[in-house]
C-alpha cells in the first residue's frame, strides 16, 4: 500500500506555479523532499493537508482522496509545520490536556514519554521555547495520537545535531510499523542521507 500518491498536481500561488508533480510514498517508508526556498515544498504538503485548494491533479493518502477525508481519517496525519501553532500561554502539560480532549487516540502515555526522551520541560510556558524547542513540543504532540502518516516541514532546523539524530532515530523507529510513513522536507542533506529511502527534489515548481 502506498501512504502517499500523488498525481499532476497543480497550484498557481501568484507568480509561483507547481507544475504537474507526480510523488508517490509507499507505507513503511521515509521520503525526504528537498529543494532550494520557493522550490514548493511548503505549498505541497499544505495542499496534501488540503489547507489550500489545488487547481488541478489528484492526491490520495492511503488510497483516499484528501479532499474526501473525515475528521477522523485526519487523524492519521501528524503534521510538524516550519511555523509550530500552539497556544503561547500553555505549558506541555495543559497542552496535552488540551489535546486530548482533540483526537479520539490520544496517547497520555505516550506524550509523557516524548517529553521526557526530548527534554522538554512540563511547566514552562510555549513562547518562552526556543525555536528548536518549539519544535520539539510539535513533535511530541504529532507522535502521540496515533498517526499513520507525518508530514514534517523543516522538523530538524534550529535542532542541534544531537537533538536532530535522536529526532532521526525517533522517524526510524516510527516507520518499522510497515503501515507508517513519513515526508519529511529538509534543507539538511546529512539528515536525509542518514534515514530516508527515497529523495524527491523539487526545483522551480517541478
């Protein structure tokens, strides 16, 4: 089965175009997507979030049409955008009670867990977190209700190289379930070189 299919997608965003991009991630898999700023890449995997509309193409995640999935197929996606959008006055703890009142399979266990494995700190508040531990929140509450599939958008920059091969090992041990898969997109070559089995570059929209 393949987590991700994509077939010539298209999406005109001012002067930028993508053009026809054909993309498919099979299920056990970690797909690096790599290019320079303005390549497309943040426009991909917001249209494969469906969070903006395509002008043309087809995109299914686990065979399903994004544009056809419940709230609850949603649920499959743990996504990591560049920009983290989490409450600024919450610490981890009330953000994971937040969310669990969020997605029916949230896992308290499991959070508690990341937050210890990633040194986060259970009372601080969210804007008092540095970049990399900004993060390192969103990843935790990515991996803990249970998905199938993550979308990561930059995950590892502002992370030091200790930080981002434990983060590494962490995808590696998330994709040895032959029914999860992750796209990561990198400006770090090293990182992908370390964990992904397949690299799509994008350039120019292509």
């Amino acid at each position: 089965m393949n987590a991700l299919e994509i077939h010539g997608l298209t999406k005109r965003r001012g002067d930028f175009v993508l053009r026809g991009l054909e993309l498919t991630l099979p299920a056990g898999c970690i797909m690096g997507l790599i290019g320079e700023n303005g390549a497309g890449k943040s426009t991909t995997i917001r249209l494969i979030l469906n969070g903006l509309r395509r002008d043309g193409g087809t995109i299914a995640v686990y065979g399903k049409d994004n544009r056809a999935m419940t709230a609850l197929d949603r649920e499959d996606i743990g996504v990591v955008l560049d920009e983290v959008g989490l409450p600024e006055y919450m610490n981890a703890q009330q953000i994971g009670r937040m969310m669990a009142g969020i997605f029916t399979h949230w896992q308290p266990e499991a959070y508690a867990g990341y937050l210890r494995r990633l040194a986060l700190p259970e009372d601080k508040p969210f804007r008092d977190f540095s970049r990399g531990m900004k993060m390192k929140q969103g990843l935790a509450v990515a991996l803990s209700h249970q998905p199938k599939l993550l979308l990561l958008d930059e995950a590892t920059s502002g992370l030091d190289p200790v930080v981002r091969d434990e983060i590494l090992t962490i995808f590696a041990d998330f994709t040895r379930d032959e029914e999860h898969a992750v796209l990561l997109s990198s400006h770090i070559v090293s990182d992908l070189e370390k964990i992904c089995d397949y690299i799509a570059f994008l350039h120019k929209g292509r």
